[in-house]
C-alpha cells in the first residue's frame, strides 16, 4: 500500500521503482487498485480497454487482461463514483489492462506483467498517472487526456503540420488504397486443419499460386485513372520472390512468374507516370530456412537459447528476426534497392511491424528487452522516412507511433472478449487527424455495406485488397467509393472529438471542424437536426456558418 503523489497536471501518480520490482524473487505480476476502480454489477457506467473496446457492469463472474498488448498506453473507467483514466507513462511495454468480476463485484486496474519479462530485469520505473473526470466526461475526454500528452511531448504531430513539405502524405491522407496481389503459397494443414510448421528449402517448398501478373497490374493502373480515380495509392503485395510470405527476409529478384523485375518496373514506371504513388510491402517479423540469405545468427533467441519462431506461415516455420541484427544486413540495402532499382516513390510499408508488441531477444550477441525492440523497430521505421518519406504498417501499435504515417486496420476483426460490449473508436479519438487509419482488416474492399458504415463512424481509409482490377470492379464498385470517400477525405485532417451513441445502431461522431457524421446500423431511418439518416446507411453534417 502507498499514497499518490499530486502532479502538476492534476493526475495522481504510483511510481514503482525497478529496484522494487526487481528486488521481489518468482513475482508474476503487480495490480494497483484504487478504491475508483470498484464497481458492482448492475452499476451505470463503463470501462474502456487499451485495444478499442467498451464493455460495462454487466457480468457476475469475468476476467480479462491485455496480456501486454496496447493500441494505446492508457484506459479508462466510469462508475456512479468517479469517473477516471490512467496512462501507463513508463513501463508501460510490460503493463496490461485488466478487468475482474467475482460475484458481481468489479475491479478495473492495471497489471504490471512481471513474468512477461522472462527473467529479465525491469528496465525503468513503472510510472502510472490516474486522472479524475468530471462525472460528465465520456470516454472521448479520456482519449483527448491521452492525445495531449502524446503531443505535448512530441511523440506525434498534427497531420495539418505534417503535410507541409510532403505532398505524398498529404495525398495519402486523400486516397484510398489499392492492393495488388501477386502470388503466394499454401500453408500445409493436417487432419485436424491445423497448420503444419515445416522448413522448407527451394526443392520442397509448395508451389506458389499466381493471382495477379505485373502485366496485368499496369493494365488495371491505366485504365483506374481512365475512370477518373485520381486520389488512390498503389501497393505491390506478394511482388517478391514465390509471393507474399514466400521467402523472407530474400526479397529478390521480383517473382518471375508474375513478370520479374523488368515487368514490375514497368508497372512502377505506369504508376508515377499516371501520378500515382506505389510502393512494395515487405516483411521483417517473419524468416524462412528457404530463403537464399537465411542464417540463423539473424534469428531472436528465447530464454533456452532455442530460435524464436511464432507457428507458420506460407514460407514454412516462421522464425522472428531480431531486429538489432537484421537493420545493416538486409534493412539498409533492401529500402535503397526498393527505391533506386524497382523506382517506388511510395512509402515503405512494412507488414506486422506496429502490429505485435516488442519481444525480447536473449541472443547474447543482440540481447534486447522490450523497450531496446521498440528502439530498434523505430530505427527502421525512421530510415524508411529517410529513404522513402514515410513509413506505413498494421494495427497502429502506438509504442511506434512517433514514425508510423498510416495504420493498415486497428482491430483484425469484430471478434471481442465476453467482458466487451462493442469496438468504438478510442484509437481515433486519439489519433485521427494525426495518423489515417482504416478500423477493421474484414473492411477491405466492398463486400459487404457494413463497410461503408465502419468508415463512416471510425473515420477509416478506404482499403481494396486484391479482387479489384477488372474494368468491370472498377466502375461498379470501386470507383462509386473511390467517389463516396473523396467528399469525406478532407475529415482525415481532423482531430476526431466525440463519440456517443444516439440510439439503438446509431452513433455519432464530431470532428475538431464541427462536422458531425451520424452513422445509423439499425433497419429504421433515424432523424437527427431534422434531416434522416436512413437505415443501413450514414450522413455527413456540416457545420453551419
């Protein structure tokens, strides 16, 4: 037990040094708990977690914890009591949210996570700040707390600042984004359907599926800007040798059988030609014995010594590189080819990389904690800006934010924990307007109009992932989007500052200009400032003047 300490701020902080923490022997985890944090069952009120979920007081019996991984390094809860936030100000790589119901009585808290760190010693202090709300404040007051501290010390910029002097992320923040797929490889399942982790070399690996041609990906480039799609970036996916996941961290020669590296070049050559940006996606979180430059000394090492390796994908065992070891040897030659030989003038975008938490290598010639991961995901990404002038990945992890220009979905999917009630756009109330995003991976393309409806309410980006290059899926589903985006594109350059829920499937979202759109899931119209927002459907309000 210990007393708060006042900050100039108005928040009370626990600090817990790192010699506490590493002076306690076979310790598995700290929680701190404050008499704000209870709450019964039945109670009004809500907490928010750290990965875009709401739940409420709901539950007799529920746990939850989020096991280390954090869109965000804060949370928040409201009760008839108090109404409070707490960000996780250092340590916060091995700190989780988390939530307990027993018999109805709830306690949300934070759980410093000792044993993640695997023997390793604690690094920093862990230093958590509670703010205390007015009993009015939303879960948007808490996300706003957050957004002015991460500017406040520089963690991020404005997008309105970071578009002067660099027109391609203005563009970006205008465009919608068009995948080309190439070509990959099966992952092999037994009986059961569980995939099979195999190293594979160059005679035994499974034969790749080709999806897409580089011939074909200039033609659908040439005729996209025929139908009048200007505002679209362009990204290679699967171009590199037997597809996507084929053999990394071997990224060349460009696939032969999509074309090679002559026909990719002329695809790029088409892209710039026509004013679009194009850029190449690659990977660093993943390594195959199969590719031509595959060495175990690159490889993180868990505590055993044995390689890290995280089950399979399509080029066989996924093994993890420790990024310490791969910056010089492939990171700095791979970017510069990608740029000079294949002639991409988009931003580098990297697979995974803000998608996972750091991990921790024990590889005693790269040994890295959490916190030296993060660095050195960060020293790659901020070399992708100088090579490239930005820097895109998945999920929007924010311990790498400081370098991240676009967040390829935030949640994978809708699938959430049972204490969760529903996915609402905490990420974006902190980050939108700073960095563009598209909320879930399931969002892409058009298949479904609920699409069109988590754009509108997470403010999201519009993603086609492959399937979109007929002349036939140009003009009659992609281009009527490519249209619906372009009269809310502008809305990315806001701050994003509420969000509430009107009725039942019917929420409300307030940017930083006033503009207001009302996204309506329900199957009844619903009227708002005397204008109906139709079922199945959304409306943008524009500030009056």
């Amino acid at each position: 037990q210990r007393d708060l300490v006042r900050q100039p701020d108005g928040a009370w902080r626990v600090k817990i040094s790192k010699e506490e923490i590493n002076a306690e022997k076979n310790l598995n985890y700290i929680d701190i708990l404050i008499p704000a944090a209870y709450a019964k069952v039945g109670e009004e009120g809500y907490f928010i977690n750290t990965m875009n979920m709401i739940g409420t007081y709901r539950m007799q019996k529920c746990g939850y914890t989020s096991g280390g991984k954090n869109s965000y390094a804060f949370f928040g809860a409201k009760n008839p009591r108090a109404t409070w936030s707490v960000i996780m100000k250092s340590l916060e790589l091995e700190t989780s949210m988390a939530v307990s119901s027993d018999k109805g009585n709830y306690q949300v808290f934070p759980r410093i996570e000792v044993a993640r760190m695997e023997g390793t010693p604690a690094y920093e202090d862990a230093v958590l700040d509670f703010y205390p709300l007015d009993s009015s404040a939303s879960y948007a007051d808490m996300a706003k707390i957050y957004r002015n501290y991460q500017i406040a010390r520089g963690e991020v910029v404005p997008l309105k600042e970071r578009i002067k002097g660099n027109p391609k992320l203005e563009r970006l923040a205008k465009s919608i984004l068009l995948r080309i797929a190439h070509g990959s490889k099966p992952i092999p399942k037994d009986k059961n359907g569980k995939w099979i982790a195999k190293d594979y070399t160059v005679e035994t690996e499974p034969p790749m599926s080709l999806h897409c041609t580089f011939q074909q990906g200039t033609d659908a480039i040439k005729y996209l800007k025929q139908a009048g799609c200007d505002y679209c970036d362009i990204q290679e996916v699967g171009w590199n040798i037997r597809g996507h996941d084929g053999r990394y961290p071997q990224l060349f020669p460009a696939e032969p059988a999509a074309g090679g590296d002559e026909k990719l070049k002329e695809t790029v050559a088409t892209a710039k030609k026509l004013g679009y940006n194009i850029s190449a996606h690659v990977n660093h979180t993943d390594a195959y014995t199969v590719a031509d430059c595959w060495n175990e000394d690159f490889i993180a090492k868990r505590k055993d010594g044995s390689m890290m390796y995280v089950g399979c994908w399509a080029g066989g065992k996924a093994y993890t590189p420790c990024p310490a070891a791969i910056f010089d040897r492939f990171v700095k030659k791979d970017y510069v080819k990608i740029r000079d030989y294949l002639g991409m003038n988009g931003f580098q975008h990297v697979d995974v990389i803000s998608a996972i938490t750091p991990r921790i290598c024990h590889d005693p010639r790269h040994p890295l904690n959490r916190r030296q991961w993060a660095n050195a995901y960060l020293k790659i990404m901020k070399y992708g800006h100088d090579v490239s002038g930005g820097f895109t990945s998945e999920c929007g992890l924010d311990h790498v934010i400081k370098y991240l220009d676009w967040a390829f979905y935030i949640n994978h999917s809708e699938h959430k924990p049972k204490c969760f009630d529903r996915f609402v756009p905490v990420w974006q109330l902190v980050y939108h307007g700073i960095v563009p995003s598209e909320q879930f991976f399931s969002d892409t393309g058009t298949r479904k109009n609920i699409n069109r409806l988590h754009h509108a309410e997470f403010g999201g980006r519009p993603v086609f992932y492959g399937g979109w290059l007929t002349k036939e899926f140009i003009d009659t589903k992609l281009k009527p989007l490519y249209d619906e985006y372009q009269k809310v594109s502008y809305l990315q350059m806001e701050f994003m500052d509420d969000h509430k829920q009107l009725a039942d499937g019917v929420y409300l979202t307030v940017y930083g200009n006033g503009d207001e759109v009302v996204t309506n899931y329900s199957d009844f119209t619903y009227e708002y400032k005397g204008q109906p927002v139709f079922h199945k459907d959304y409306r943008l309000f524009k500030k009056q003047k």
